[in-house]
C-alpha cells in the first residue's frame, strides 16, 4: 500500500460532508477489463481449452485468486491456481506496457477532485505491480492512498480494502463515496458501509438503497458525490 496522507483528515477542503471518495481501477477509471478477459482466453487458449463467455461475469472484478480457481476448475486445466496467477499478471503487464486507455470522464472527475482538495484513493483487487504500471498513464499524483488486492488479508468482495482505505485517510466510510463496475466491487464498498455509485462494464447492476447507478464517470461530479452524502446521512 501507498500513501502520502496525513494520519487524521476528517473533512474536505471545503468542510463538505464528503470526506474522501474511493475509485476502482480496471472498467471504473481504466478501460482494462476487456483486457484481462482477452489474456485469459489467450492462456487458457495454450494451455488446450477454450473459455466460456458466460463466465466473464464470474471472473470480472474479483480477486486473482478467485478468477483463477473457477477458470482451473471450469476447464480442468493442468495448472495451479499459483502458476497461473504469475502468468495472467505477466500477460496482463505486457498487455498494457503501453498508455493504457482512460474511462470516458475519468480524467475531468480525476482532476475536478484534486482541484478541489478531495482526498482520493485507488482501491483494486488487482496486484500491486499491475497497479503501479496503471498509475504510469492515471498519474500517481492523483491518489492520496493507493490499495492493492495483494496488500490485504481479504480483498473484494469482502469489505477489508476499503475499510482500510477510509481508516487510513481518517475518514467514516459513510462520509466516502466509492466508484465501483462490477457487483464484486459493489458489494465490497456496501459491505464497508459506504454509498456507493455503480459504473457497470460488465454485466447488469441494479439499483438499490445505498446504490446508485450511472452509465458513465460522464455523468459523475463533485456536486453529485457530494449530494449521496446529504442523502446517506
């Protein structure tokens, strides 16, 4: 985990309720879920099978190891949830050695946040390493606190990263908005306690208390992040 957050923030610059909003990465401000799915069906496709598509609902946004395991037992492969982990992120890291493509409004939310002094942190079931070569083309500069899937006891959908990420920017996850795509990620940040705005990628995510859903970051603001505050509490 990464940071640069003093040890006590309790409030925005502006003394909004908002105190800080917490951001998924691949399918919420990286357009890379497509990606992962393109690797998996590249390996599995050497190793001798062939991948469902209906399955890409089961695999997006959870994770490595849970990804991995279902597809190892779906297809009967002849690798171990390890092996196959190590060569998913390789692939993966290869795949996106260059700039990787934003999510239509991410840049503009990215910056609307900084510039109001919004604490802000990445939160992602994926491994340190692939996070830090996301952040070449997100900006590292963005994030307060940046919280991989390979740096907590329990990633999504359990609730441990983002709890982890409130505490440590001294916020109440009721007062942080989180950005999700998948109902993985959702159920992780409802699971914290926090209101949650759904992006979805892939797949259908209904609305519900606590959940509101969008069809693109282009449709998300400060002024609307700060409004699921003021309802939620």
């Amino acid at each position: 985990m990464t940071s640069t957050v003093p040890a006590a923030l309790t409030r925005t610059a502006d003394g909004s309720a908002l105190q800080a909003v917490l951001l998924d990465m691949d399918g919420t401000l990286v357009d890379t879920e497509g990606f992962w799915w393109d690797v998996e069906v590249a390996v599995f496709g050497e190793l001798g099978h062939s991948l469902d598509d209906s399955w890409r609902h089961v695999v997006v946004g959870g994770p490595m190891t849970r990804s991995a395991g279902f597809l190892i037992e779906s297809t009967g492969a002849d690798i171990t949830v390890a092996e196959l982990s190590v060569l998913l992120n390789e692939r993966f890291e290869a795949r996106i050695a260059g700039q990787v493509p934003l999510m239509p409004g991410a840049d503009r939310l990215l910056a609307e946040l900084a510039r109001h002094g919004v604490p802000t942190a990445l939160v992602s079931a994926s491994h340190r390493r692939v996070i830090d070569r996301v952040l070449l083309s997100l900006g590292a500069d963005r994030f307060a606190l940046t919280v991989a899937g390979d740096e907590v006891a329990r990633t999504k959908p359990h609730p441990d990263p983002y709890l982890y990420a409130a505490q440590a920017l001294g916020a109440h996850p009721s007062r942080c908005a989180v950005i999700e795509d998948t109902a993985t990620g959702v159920a992780a940040a409802e699971a914290a306690g926090c209101p949650v705005v759904a992006v979805p990628s892939v797949g259908l995510i209904p609305p519900a208390p606590g959940r509101t859903v969008v069809r693109s970051l282009e449709d998300v603001d400060l002024p609307f992040l700060r409004s699921l505050i003021t309802v939620m509490n």
